[in-house]
C-alpha cells in the first residue's frame, strides 16, 4: 500500500553516488497497480513462469559476471545500478 492508498507500488530504488546508503531514492521506473490488479498479477505468476521458464532463475545485476567489469569502466557502468545514465 503506498501512502494510505488502495495500491501497491512497485518502484526501483537507488542511492545517489557518493551518499550512504540510508539515502535511498525511488527511481521513476516503477508502476501503481490496484489491488485488483495486483491479485490478478499474482494469480497469473504460475502461468507467467511456466511460458517463462528462465525467469524464476534471474538474478540481480550484481551476480553477472560482467557487472564488475561495467563497474570498473566508470560508476555509472551498469546501466541498472544507475537507470538515469544510459550508455
């Protein structure tokens, strides 16, 4: 529920370069879906995994091999640890 709102927000989140982590900041990449909607989501999940099979098994960007490398380049290197700076 966001803010007293009959919702569910799914958002990424970041922090800022150079602050700590405790400044954690909302992303604009996120959507609000009403709880009827997001019973439906959950309802179609089974569905979406089996059409989907690799998806169950995804990992966050920072297990990859590459996203050192991506990282090492520059701080804004891996495109999801940073989404407002593209390469």
């Amino acid at each position: 529920m966001k803010d007293g709102w009959n919702c569910m927000d799914l958002r990424r989140y970041y922090v800022p370069y150079g602050l700590l982590s405790k400044h954690v900041c909302p992303t604009r990449n996120g959507l609000n879906l009403h709880l009827d909607e997001w019973a439906h989501l959950v309802w179609l999940i089974p569905t979406i995994h089996e059409r989907h099979p690799e998806l169950p098994n995804a990992q966050p960007c920072d297990t990859q091999p590459d996203h050192d490398e991506a990282v090492r380049e520059g701080w804004r290197g891996c495109t999801s640890c940073c989404p407002y700076f593209a390469n």
